[in-house]
C-alpha cells in the first residue's frame, strides 16, 4: 500500500541512506503521501487507521488527505488546488484492470472489472469464469471483495471445485463465499496494523506477527529462511544486505 511504501522510503532516507553519499544529506528527503479518501488505511477500523497515520508522522511523512491527484508529470504532482514539485512519484493507488471485459464483450465498472455472476461466471456465459483483479466480486453487505492475492486464492478453489462438481454431473449453483482472513500493514520498523475483526493489534507486537505471517506464506524453507535472515539483518543493522545502485550515461552536450 502507498502507506507501507511511504513509511520504508522514509526509514531508507533517514537511516539506511544516511551516510552513504558525499554531496547529499538524504535526511533532508520530503516524503508526502497523499491520499483522496478521508483517512488512510480506510478498510482499516479507524481507530487503526489514526495508529497508522501517527506513525507516518512520526517517521517524517507528510500525510495529505482529502484530495486527488488530477495530474502527474515529470515536474510533480498537482491535487487539489496545491502543485507539488517532485522528481520521484509513485504511484499505489491501483491501476487499470486487465482488459478482459472487452475481450467477452461483458458489463463492467469504472474500472474495468467485470461484473461476475455469484458463482464468478460471466453473465450469459456461465462455462467463462473471471476472478481476481479482472472482476468486481460484491460480498453480502455490498462491498467489493478486496483485489488482493489471499482473495484471488479463494477465488481459485472456487472455481476449480465448480468445475470438479460439473465434471461430476452437480450443474447446481455453487455462488462464491468469502473469507476475510484480516487486514495486516507495516509502517516502518517497529510499527504496523493487524485488523482480525476479533482482535486489533498496534506496534511492536503487530509488526513481529506481520512479518511471521508474510514469511509463512512463503514457498519452501530455503526461501523462508533467506527472507527471515535478511530481515533479521536489517532489523539489527539498520542496513539493507541487498542493494543494487544504478547510474546512466550522463547527457552529452
């Protein structure tokens, strides 16, 4: 999230960076996070979301709320009524989906997702399925199912059991149920937000059991151990074990 984002360019600007170049304080980095929304980490409990953006502040971070970007160029960023010069944006409020709704000729929404039937079929083609960032899947409450990889996971197995189950002479309709495992975000070293709906979690506690959660989801030991180790690493150092500095060719005049 632009949340995580910011808080990592930060601690890489004040402390990982400091010290590293001759000519530039890198402590002197602005980082501004601007967000069009009413607060961030807005699937976040509130209470949750004011954690995260204290500890942004904390970090150095300019939090902007309540105002779109309406322009980004290689200048800066306009939004709202404010033109903010900067020389590295980026961008982590989403992109475009995959254009699949052209391909099937199917309704979709602003964004692009296609408009799924319960069970994740297409609309009038009920053999075509779309799932993950390609479809807009609605919950009970009426609320998108999150574009995310643990969502796109469910999705899967729905889908593969439906096919199973047709293969298997069951055409009856199996609609998509969705499990929301919890929300989980770092703000840097040392701080992030768990949301469970049961149980809300803050700092040190919530960053330990963030990262428990990251490196089990990963595949293989060997890459578990290479990611806890590196971690551990930057954790205790405050240095990065992998860097990679590129330089291109200086303009010729």
């Amino acid at each position: 999230t632009g949340v995580e984002l910011a808080g990592t360019i930060a601690e890489l600007a004040h402390d990982t960076l400091r010290g590293e170049f001759r000519n530039i304080d890198t402590r002197q980095t602005r980082v501004v996070l601007i967000e069009a929304g009413d607060s961030i980490l807005a699937n976040f409990a509130p209470k949750l979301s004011n954690y995260a953006g204290k500890a942004l502040e904390r970090l150095g971070v300019v939090v902007e709320l309540g105002r779109a970007v309406t322009r980004c160029d290689a200048e800066g960023v306009v939004f709202g009524d404010t033109v903010l010069p900067a020389r590295t944006i980026l961008w982590a409020a989403g992109v475009a989906a995959s254009p699949a709704a052209e391909w099937l000729g199917a309704n979709a929404d602003r964004a692009g997702r296609v408009l799924v039937e319960p069970d994740l079929s297409v609309p009038g083609s009920p053999e075509i399925f779309v799932i993950g960032d390609a479809a807009l899947v609605l919950r009970p409450d009426g609320r998108p199912v999150p574009g995310v990889a643990p969502s796109a996971k469910q999705e899967g197995r729905h889908v593969a059991a439906t096919v199973r189950a047709r293969l298997a002479g069951d055409t009856g309709p199996r609609p998509f149920h969705y499990k929301h495992a919890g929300d989980l975000a770092t703000i840097g070293k040392r701080a992030a937000a768990i949301d469970f709906g049961w149980i809300k979690l803050t700092g040190w506690l919530a960053w330990w059991l963030w990262g428990i959660a990251h490196i089990y989801f990963l595949i293989g030991f060997r890459n578990r151990l290479a990611v806890s180790l590196s971690w551990l690493w930057i954790y205790v150092t405050g240095q990065r074990s992998a860097r990679l500095i590129t330089q291109g060719d200086d303009d010729k005049t």
